[in-house]
C-alpha cells in the first residue's frame, strides 16, 4: 500500500468536524452470501476503532431467518465490550429485538423504517403507518431506558416500485419518527437515485417543517456515483452526521437495485481535502478495508482503497 493523503483547502460554510457513522460491520456485511465468522467480525469492528471511528453500528438483533448473517449478534456484541469510547448501535427490528439488545447492554439502538408504502411492504409487510405504529412502543422503551435511539428512513429520494419520493412525503414520515422520541433520522438514499438538488430541496422540507439539522444524518448509496456530491450539499446544509461504510461494501436485500453504500475512506478523502475533522486516520481505515477483503475473497469497491492500493486483488493485505 502506498502512502497518500490530498492536499487540504478548506472551502467556505461547511462545518470543522463531521461524525461518520460507520456502517460496515452491519449493512455493509448483511447480504453476504457466505457466512463471515463471529471471530472476523469482531476484529473488523476493532480494526475501525483503531483507525479512529467512533461510532460503529454493530449487528442487527433481527431474526435469523430474515438476515442469516446477522444471526449471531448475542455472540458477536459481548466481544466487543473492551472497545471504551466507542458508539456500538445495533438495529433492532421490533420490541422483541429491543429486549434482546437490551439484555446484553447495548446503549443506541436503531429502528428502520420508510418513507414510501411499497417498501414498507416488501421490507416490513406493513404499511408506512402501521410501521410507524410497531416502532412507537419500541421506541418509547428505549427511551425509559436511556437509550439513544436512531431513526432509519429509506427510500427518501427514489423507490424502485414507487419512482421518485415527492419531498413532503418524506418530510411527513420523517417527522413522525422525529415526534415519537428518536433522538436522530438518518435519511437514506436506498437506491442512490438521489442529485444534489433533490438533497437541498428535501433538507430545505425538513427545515422549514421544523426539524434541527442537528438531528439528521445521511445515507448514501453511490448507485449512480452520486454519493458524494450529494453528502457536499449536505454538508453546505449544516449536517454534520455522514454515514459511509468501510470499503463501499453493503446495499439492501429488498432492493434488488440498491447497490454499495459511500465508501467510507472515499468519504475521508473527500473531507481530508476539505479540512474537516473526522479523527479517522485514513491509512489505517483503507488497511482494515484491505484485510477485510482478503477475508471476503474479493478487492474492495472503494476507489480511494483502489487508488492507495492497487496491487490489492492480488495481495490482500494483513
């Protein structure tokens, strides 16, 4: 691997510092096809803390059946206690899924919810209200408990049964879920559909509507290698919250045409280049995408992982 930061000059009205919320260890291994061990998924999650991540989503405490993957979160999360400073959300489908997280002292947690009535149903088999209905006991819950709770809202910018996502549409559920006590909305691009103006026009819905853009992180899916076009307008919004997955790896099982999430080290590049503060050294996150994908047995989607290390199809490194 080959040294290389870019030069930093910072532009005008983006803020200092910016808190990726890593999402490797979960959406970007939840459609493997082979099983990653406990073993592998427990060092990936270190290796990130190493290379200065700080919030780091861990597993999902959804049933087997639905993400096979995943199925091993109450092995996977009490390895991970020796990690102090570090942020381990875990998904969590419904209140069965609560108490599951809640038992092994899991202290953010996330609920997943959508913004258009055909992914409801293909990811939930409810309806937009009826999710909303499921998720308010949950979250209600988590927060007698002190936990911090993550909204997800997909498909905020395109569905693929549904086409385009009419702004106030997305403005009505996000502020629902904003309403009922999450603490944060995480707006996603499920499909990666969405272009710069679409995020301004969405982010200036929210605002008007009344929702802090502290509260709000985005999502990103790099389908049509907008994604980080689309976080720079973001940024110019006052979001400060990117979420990026390590190597690019991830997509969505109920959206055949949902494709990698950011990459996070192209994510670090771009803000490096910027001046903008992550605490993430670079050299050690494309290292632990490397490692990663020689476990995966294939190089990594990443383009700045590509470009800081060419030779890594053929020598994965350690």
């Amino acid at each position: 691997m080959t040294d290389g930061l870019p030069m930093a000059v910072p532009a005008p009205g983006l803020p200092s510092r910016v808190r990726i919320h890593e999402v490797g260890a979960r959406d970007g291994l939840q459609n493997e096809k082979a099983t990653v061990p406990t073993e592998v998924k427990a060092e990936f999650i270190h290796r990130l803390a190493d290379a200065g991540l700080t919030t780091i989503e861990a597993t999902s405490f959804v049933h087997p059946k639905w993400v096979p993957q995943l199925a091993d979160a109450e092995d996977l999360f009490p390895l991970l206690g020796d990690l102090p400073g570090v942020e381990l959300p875990v998904l969590v489908p419904n209140a069965r899924g609560l108490e599951r997280a809640l038992a092994l002292g899991a202290r953010r947690i996330a609920v997943f919810g959508s913004a258009t009535e055909s992914f409801a149903r293909a990811n939930l088999n409810r309806s937009v209200d009826e999710s909303l209905a499921m998720f308010a006991p949950v979250v209600a819950r988590a927060r007698e408990e002190g936990v911090h709770v993550r909204g997800y809202l997909s498909m905020c910018f395109g569905d693929p049964w549904e086409g385009p996502v009419p702004v106030a549409q997305v403005v009505r559920t996000a502020g629902a879920l904003l309403d009922m006590g999450c603490d944060e909305l995480s707006l996603g691009d499920t499909i990666g559909v969405a272009t710069p103006g679409h995020v301004a026009a969405l982010l200036t819905g929210l605002a008007e509507r009344g929702v802090a853009t502290g509260a709000l992180g985005v999502h990103f899916h790099d389908t049509y290698g907008q994604a980080l076009a689309n976080t720079l307008v973001a940024l110019q919004h006052g979001v400060t919250t990117v979420d990026a997955s390590a190597g690019g790896l991830g997509g969505c099982p109920y959206a055949k045409s949902a494709t990698g999430n950011l990459a996070t080290e192209d994510l670090v590049w771009m803000l490096d280049g910027l001046g903008v503060d992550t605490g993430v050294d670079l050299g050690r996150l494309t290292a632990t995408s490397l490692w990663l994908a020689g476990r995966l047995g294939r190089p990594s989607p990443s383009r700045t992982v590509r470009a800081l290390a060419p030779d890594q199809a053929q020598s994965p490194e350690e």
